[in-house]
C-alpha cells in the first residue's frame, strides 16, 4: 500500500490489517521484506510519497525533512550554504532516505569528529502502533525538555512506530579534504599506529582500517587518515601527518596522499558499501579497538572484506551463508552485528546477529508505543 499523507498512515495502523512494514527507499536491502518468499502475514507500507525539505535555516543550523525525503536531497540543499550532515550518512547515492537512515543508525566513518546519528536528531514527528501521530524534542538546538524520546528511534528499525518527519542540527562543512593512507601494515602494526594517531592533537575527520587481500599468504591492512579545513594550512597539515606516518612504517612508498577527487572517491567508496561483491551481506557491528583485535583472531572473519572505523563501527563483507557461524562468533564476544545490505543473495531470516540488547526495558518501551504489535518487529 502506498499511502498518500500521514492521515492515511494513521488510519491504516488503526485498521485490522497484518503486522505493517514501513519502507520508502529499500537502501538497506537485508531489513526489507519485500522479496521475501512469504510476505502473506505483511501489510507493506510505502511512505515515499512524504517528501520534501519542511523547514531550512541556515543561520539557526537546523533542517526538518520528511521521512521519505532522499538524504541527496539534503544534502544538495546543505551544499549551497556550506553546510552538511556531520555524522555521514551511509548509502546516499543509492538512495537512502530520512527515516531509512534515521531508523537503521546508519552513520558512516566521517562521524568520528562531532558523532553518530542520534547526535544530530534534535525532534521528530511519528505515528505509533495505536495509529496517533506525534511529536517528540524540537527544531531547535538548544533544548533541555524532558526525556530526548527522538533517540529511541535511531536503531530502531522501525519497531517502535513510523517516522515521519525529522529535524537535524548541521554543521560548517570543510571547503577541502585531504586522506594519508598508510599501506602494507599487519593487525599488530595497524592497532600499535591507530593508537598513536588517536593520542595526537592532529585535528581528524575520519580514521579508517580497511583489509587488503594479498593471495595465499593472508590479509594486510592499510590505514586511512581524513582531515579538512580551508586550503590556508591544509596541504602543510596533510604534509606533517604523513611525515608522521613514514616515520612509523618501514618504507616510504608505504604512505600515500590523496586529495580533491581521489580523496572523495575513496572515502565514498567506503561509505556507499561498494566494496561490498553482490553475492555478499553487508554487516554493521559497533566495537572498540580492543575488540576489533580480539574478533580478528577469530578464524571465522580471517576470509571476509571489512573495514574497521575508528568511530567503534566495524563493516563486514560475508556470504549469506556464513551468517551462522559469525552470529556464534559475535554471540562469544558479547557483540551485536545488524546485516546492512544484500546482494543479488536472498533476503535473510536473520538481522540481528549475536548478543541481543534491550531485554525487559526494550519490552516495556515497545508495550507503551505499539501495544498491538503494529509493526514489524525485527528478528
């Protein structure tokens, strides 16, 4: 069902139907049931048709779109006042929307400066599960009202109602960005050096640990360092954080510098999963650097693409097949991965993988919000 406006939304969770499932941009394809071989129990709920920038002022650093509003929409309006979405949103040029973002936590390694998502939600507006639209914090920034209920929506995963409208803070975009990339490294070496570089006073955007395949005889890893600023100081910046770097590796050609489009093209890469093979799952995990470590020596991840980012997010590249043995993997670790994106693959039974939060106060929220069980719950 495509619904026309909230009015419509509203009265269909007061209806009788099944369980609904909210989409609008279908980015994250592994939350998405709707190639699922039996959707039959499902009420498949398109809120594409809410669109559209709400409010903008620039001065005041706020935007409040609708929840069906591509996030590239956003972002194009941002650019024209040298502004943007700090916490970097993931899969933006595949069409990722406002509330899929919102609802999925999906921030990407730039939110190593100012933060993730739930930094930057100041209000939203929602229907929940008895079909009453709502609002919750504001569309200012500086609020101290009350409980911050908007929070509970990022990673929700649409559980707890229907988005459909959030307001932004944003903040000053860097004119220009410069990335070191330091090759050749094993996991000793890259946990020693991301250690060190994290103890500087250099001013960093995004710190990035991607694996590299290197045959028969394992992985190495190359370490990624983005820092911006106005053209005034940053190319000398960019030369001393890699005199940094060459000093701590053993070669020279070891640590390479990109600027302008080389730069941007290798971090969009990142960010819009590209590296991920269409046979493959995309998978999320938040972890520290200690058990970035402690994971790697597990052999169950010593095949799989991922990169790890300093902002405590690890993205991993595996075979649907193989979301068993790493959802055992996670489960030792006390660790919770959420599967991104899928391939040309089938839709999984499974999105959360590992150790499941939340428990009886998670229970209570979702009594209080959707009593009927309205909506799809994730699994």
């Amino acid at each position: 069902m495509k619904i026309r406006d909230t009015k419509d939304l509203c009265e269909l969770v007061r209806g009788d139907s099944a369980p609904i499932f909210v989409h609008a941009g279908g980015t994250k394809s592994v939350l998405d049931v709707r190639d699922a071989s039996d959707v039959s129990g499902i009420e498949l709920c398109d809120i594409s048709v809410l669109t559209g920038i709400a409010e903008y002022e620039p001065s005041e650093y706020t935007m409040t779109a609708a929840a069906g509003t591509p996030i590239a929409e956003l972002q194009s309006a941002l650019r024209e006042h040298g502004q943007y979405l700090p916490f970097d949103p993931l899969l933006v040029e595949a069409g990722a929307t406002v509330g899929g973002t919102v609802a999925s936590n999906a921030a990407g390694p730039g939110r190593l400066r100012h933060g993730g998502v739930r930094d930057f939600v100041l209000g939203i507006r929602f229907v929940d599960g008895l079909g009453h639209l709502g609002t919750q914090g504001a569309k200012v920034v500086k609020n101290a009202a009350g409980f911050d209920f908007s929070k509970l929506m990022v990673g929700s995963l649409g559980s707890l109602g229907c988005l459909t409208e959030v307001t932004f803070k944003v903040f000053p975009k860097p004119p220009n960005y410069r990335t070191v990339l330091v090759h050749q490294l094993d996991l000793r070496a890259s946990e020693a050096l991301l250690h060190s570089l994290l103890r500087t006073r250099t001013e960093l955007l995004a710190v990035d640990l991607h694996s590299v395949e290197i045959g028969s005889s394992g992985r190495q890893w190359t370490l990624a360092i983005q820092i911006g600023g106005p053209d005034a100081g940053l190319d000398e910046r960019a030369a001393n954080l890699r005199s940094w770097a060459r000093a701590r590796t053993v070669s020279d050609h070891d640590v390479e510098l990109l600027a302008d489009t080389a730069d941007a093209a290798f971090w969009n890469r990142t960010r819009e999963l590209n590296w991920v093979d269409t046979r493959r799952v995309a998978l999320k995990v938040p972890m520290t650097i200690p058990r970035f470590v402690e994971l790697e020596k597990m052999s169950v991840f010593s095949e799989f693409d991922r990169v790890f980012s300093a902002t405590q997010q690890l993205l991993v590249s595996l075979p649907l097949g193989e979301t068993e043995r790493v959802d055992e993997a996670l489960m030792q670790l006390g660790l919770t991965g959420q599967l991104m994106r899928r391939g040309s693959a089938r839709k999984s039974a499974r999105v959360i993988l590992g150790q499941r939060h939340g428990g009886m106060l998670l229970d209570r929220v979702r009594q209080a919000l959707d009593p009927n069980s309205r909506f799809v719950q994730p699994c």
